[in-house]
C-alpha cells in the first residue's frame, strides 16, 4: 500500500512539475475521508536547490528520506545534467524493494541514467521523445502517450502529464472515488481524453525544392477535392511517375502521405477556429465523412469531437 512518498529535488527542478507532486502527494484532505501520505522533498545534499525559475526552494531531507519510501519520484530538471550516482542508487534499491518510481517530463533521464528504463516503455515531453530515445536506445519510447506505467515505472509527459500519472496512480492504490475527489479539488479533471500527440503543434510544410511550391500551394487549395497523383502531377507539367519521385525528393514523403498530414491539419485548425459540425469539416478537407476523419485522428490518441473540446477557442462560423 502507498503510505510514504519521497519526490527528489535535482539542481534547477521545474517548479510546477514539483508542484503537481506536492499537491497530490503533499496535502493533508484527511478531513474529506482520504488517505494521507508521509511525504518529503529530498536531495543529495540538503540545503538551497536552485530551481528553474530562478529563485531556490529550502530542501532539509538528504536522499536516506527516501530509502523506505513506497513511492520514489522525480519532476523536470535540464536534460544533459549528469544524474549523481547516489541518486542512480537510491533509485534503483527502490524498484529492488518492491518500491515504484514516477518521473514527471524530463525526470525520466535519471531513470534512464539508472538503466530502469531499459527494456521498458516509457515517455516524456513530445518534444524530447527523439533525445530519450538517443540517449536511452533501449529504452521503448512512446511518443503519444500522456503517461506510461510499465511494471513498477510509471513516466510521464510534459508538465500537466504529471497531474494525469499521479491520479492513475491514486486511481491504481486506492479506487476511481479517491483519484476524483482529489482531481476536483484540484479543479481537473480525473481522466483525460487522448494522449499528448494532438498536442503537438502541426508543422508549416516543408519543401527542398522551390519549383515546387506552386503545386504544393494548389494542392493546399484543393484538399476538399478527390486529388489524385495523375492531377497533381498534370499540374506539374510532370508524368506521375516523375512527379513522385521528385516529390519524395522535395518533401521526403510520398504525394499521399503529405496529402494525409495536410487535411488533418486543415481539419484541426476548423475544429479549433470554427462551429463547423464535424461531418462539414471532413468534407472540407476531402475526407468525405466523420467517419474517416475520425479513423485519421486515432493516430493523434484522440477524435474530432474530445478534440475540439481541448482547443475550441474563439468560433467564427
């Protein structure tokens, strides 16, 4: 049974991502009916631990708080900081005691530095997935999840993630009742839709080869349409086979992959910026139905509607 927490503060930890452990972890709501949790911030030396924000946090614990903890985890610090062994060991006697271990962003390198993450699926912020990877290659990173629980690791996305993978782990050790009182007193919700790949902003299309923007250009201005290669490539003055392999060359993907991205992008941008029904929205973007648009969105964890929900600012029909 979880009882006692212990959350290592690491030289410029993120503020929020310590935050997000404290608030879960650190509050007293026995007087709702919930369990409580020993909890501490500890550190390799005790004392001042600069954070990323630029002032300092007071730490009295040295790393021994954690050394009977049933829950060791580790918020944001700058990827490439060199991981102390001491804190390498503590975590790795954790796992070896039966303990679990939860990073929140890139607290997932001093796991990876332990060697917990090899073999082992496991996240970070999108937009550090590729250097985790690099760094850990054996590691299994995925990409699109909000959070990953893979035996006794538990890792998390970027920042808010953190919120998402301490809840499961309530959800996990004491029921869905407990996991959602302590979401709505934090004002969150217990469960969120999809995972952190509709979260990653769209890329402008890139192209090596200018001579080709004109067709990139008319291609954008006719997604609505049932495009083929024959058309784009009559566009190019080109034979389709010509055309694709130039393309490829220019883009480095195929005439219908860039065409895939391309709509989904579109539909997202009517889904955040307009009132469009979901069924008009798939056909401006030469999906045709709700059905395949929502077929394309499985690959952003995610549907056009709980889409819409998340990013829907100020409409204009």
């Amino acid at each position: 049974m979880l009882t006692d927490v212990a959350v290592i503060a690491l030289p410029e930890v993120a503020p929020f991502e310590l935050g997000v452990l404290c608030e879960v972890f650190g509050i007293d709501r026995t007087d709702q009916g919930l369990p409580s949790w020993s909890f501490a911030v500890v550190t390799p030396t005790p004392g001042q631990v600069p954070t990323s924000a630029g002032f300092s946090l007071t730490v009295e614990h040295d790393l021994s708080r954690a050394a009977t903890a049933d829950l060791v985890a580790v918020p944001a610090f700058p990827r490439g900081t060199d991981v102390p062994e001491a804190v390498a060991d503590v975590l790795r006697a954790a796992v070896d005691r039966g303990a679990r271990l939860l990073s929140v962003c890139s607290g997932a390198w001093a796991l990876g530095a332990a060697g917990l993450l090899d073999g082992r699926r496991c996240t970070t912020h999108w937009a550090y997935t590729d250097d985790l990877a690099r760094d850990f290659p054996r590691a299994e990173v995925d990409p699109g999840v909000l959070y990953v629980e893979d035996g006794p690791v538990i890792t998390s996305a970027g920042t808010a993630a953190g919120i998402d993978a301490a809840l499961h782990l309530v959800r996990r050790e004491f029921g869905a009742g407990v996991a959602s009182t302590i979401a709505r007193r934090m004002v969150v919700p217990p469960h969120r839709d999809g995972g952190q790949a509709q979260f990653v902003a769209p890329a402008v299309p890139a192209c090596a080869d200018e001579g080709f923007d004109p067709v990139l250009g008319w291609m954008l201005d006719h997604l609505a349409d049932d495009l083929r290669v024959e058309d784009a490539a009559a566009q190019a003055a080109m034979s389709p086979r010509t055309f694709a392999r130039r393309f490829r060359a220019a883009t480095g993907t195929t005439p219908a992959a860039w065409l895939a991205k391309q709509r989904l992008q579109r539909a997202r941008e009517l889904l955040e910026g307009t009132d469009l029904p979901v069924e008009s929205v798939a056909r401006r973007v030469g999906y045709g139905s709700a059905a395949v648009l929502r077929a394309h969105f499985s690959g952003l964890g995610t549907t056009p509607q709980a889409y819409r929900r998340t990013f829907a600012g100020r409409r204009s029909a």
